[in-house]
C-alpha cells in the first residue's frame, strides 16, 4: 500500500481514506485548505499483486471487499512511521467503512473521525444507493470505445453531476483504445459488487472510544433509516445531515465538506 504525503510536512497527522472507485486524487480539492495547517497521509487503495488488493481478496475466484485487510495496513503505515500518535482520519465513502473499522479494531490509535455519508451495517436494499450501485453500474458494458460508452453513461445514469463523477472513474489507454477499465484498479468492479454488501460492523461498535461525524446524504444515501436510527443511539456517533446532497458529497457538496471538516481537525487538534 502506497502512501502520499500532502501539506504541512511539520503538522499535524490527517489520514485521508478514499472511496471505493476513487484514487488519492479525490482529495486534491481539500490539500490547500487542510495541508496548510497538518500533514495529510493518504494511502492508495490499489493493486498489490494477483491475489489481493487495497479493495479486498481473491476467494474461490471472487473478488471480496474486507476491510480487516486496509485497516491494518493502515495501522502498520502509522506504527512504524508516527508511533504514539492517535491521528485524525477523513475517509470518502468506502475510505469512510474503512475508517470505521479503524475505529472499532484500533481504538488506542484513533484520535476522530469524518465520514461521507456510510453506516456501521451493510448496504441494505432499502437506501437510495442500493439500487444504483447493485441495478445500474453492473449493467455499464466497458467492453467499447469511449464514445459509445458515454452514450451508455448517459442513458443509464440520468443525473448529470453522479454521471460526470461516474466518467472521472473511468480508464482509457488511448483515445481510439477499444474498452475501457475502472481507474481504482479492482480486478472486475462489476463482480466485486456483486460478490459483496459492505459487511455488517455492528459487532464491535461499542469499542469505538472516539467521535466519528458522519456526514449523511438525503437523497441517494447509502445509510438506511434502520442503520440511521440505530447509530444514533450512540455517543460516538455525530450526524451532520446536508439536505439535497447524494451519497457523494465529496463532489455535490465539496465545500461544505471541506470547510466543515477542517472546522473539526482545527477542533481536535486545539488550532485557533
């Protein structure tokens, strides 16, 4: 697992987790404003070798998401790199579960954190990103030259700021190149999908010693009001709900999300 390193080399620890289909470059938007102040480390969940990547591992064939696999990787990064130190962590999305996971498996190393709109329990049928993720980016035939690929996007996928997000996650070698492959590097994204449903972290959330803010989507949210209604039960968890935002607010609500999330790094860290 790869590591940037962005901002103040002298600051501050902020560990950036990006999303699913996402790269480090996710973050380019908020480095000016964090990385003034604190050094961001950001590990690039990608290909390792043939059998495992940052996503998840090979079983019978199948490709799983496990978070027990980036969260130590992680946490070895951190150990032998920061010792001693209970950074903040900022994860998008999926980078989002994966810090959830850090929270409940690492406690003596997790100072707080900030997620996009992701729930302790699995994907369930009934949030608005079930559908789209499990009905729609499966159907996406990446086996044709671009254009006819975006005609494909465009039909597929109505709204045009998920459609551009969808577009920016996408590979081509070359221009006339005849298909195209996912940038986060998975080894066949539309089975990964399928093969998985986010697993369920319910089972050891009361070892989460520290604050995690959730900001939650209300349209196309990958938290269902079961999920919602029972994190809000517990302390650990802060919601800050975005009214109109999608599960990817990273992009629909890029400054309320920068500027929300270094209002609580500067919090956690005493910064005036």
């Amino acid at each position: 697992m790869k590591f940037d390193i962005k901002g103040n080399p002298n600051g501050p620890i902020v560990v950036c987790i990006h999303g699913l289909m996402g790269a480090p470059d996710d973050f380019r938007p908020f480095i000016e404003a964090w990385g003034k102040e604190f050094k961001l480390l950001i590990p690039e969940l990608a290909d390792i070798g043939t059998n495992v990547s940052g996503y998840g591992i090979n079983v019978d064939g199948k490709e799983r998401l496990i978070y027990e696999f980036s969260a130590p990787k992680i946490i070895e990064y951190l150990q032998q790199n920061y010792p001693g130190k209970k950074p903040f962590f900022a994860g998008i999305s999926y980078g989002g579960k994966i810090t959830i996971q850090i929270a409940e498996t690492y406690p003596e190393f997790f100072g707080a954190g900030v997620v996009t709109d992701v729930g302790v329990g699995p994907l369930g049928k009934s949030s608005g990103l079930f559908k789209f993720v499990f009905e729609v980016v499966p159907k996406l035939n990446f086996n044709q030259p671009w254009k006819e690929l975006r005609k494909d996007l465009k039909k597929q996928i109505p709204d045009p700021m998920l459609r551009i997000l969808i577009q920016s996650h996408i590979h081509y070698d070359s221009k006339d190149a005849p298909s195209g492959t996912w940038k986060g590097h998975a080894y066949n994204f539309d089975s990964l999908l399928k093969n998985s449903r986010l697993e369920n972290q319910w089972g050891q959330v009361d070892r989460i010693q520290a604050p995690i803010y959730i900001f939650k989507a209300t349209e196309d949210s990958a938290i269902d009001e079961n999920d919602y209604s029972e994190m809000q039960k517990y302390d650990c968890f802060k919601f800050i709900t975005l009214e109109g935002a999608n599960h990817f607010i990273q992009i629909n609500n890029c400054d309320d999300f920068r500027d929300r999330t270094l209002a609580l790094i500067e919090d956690f860290y005493e910064i005036q």
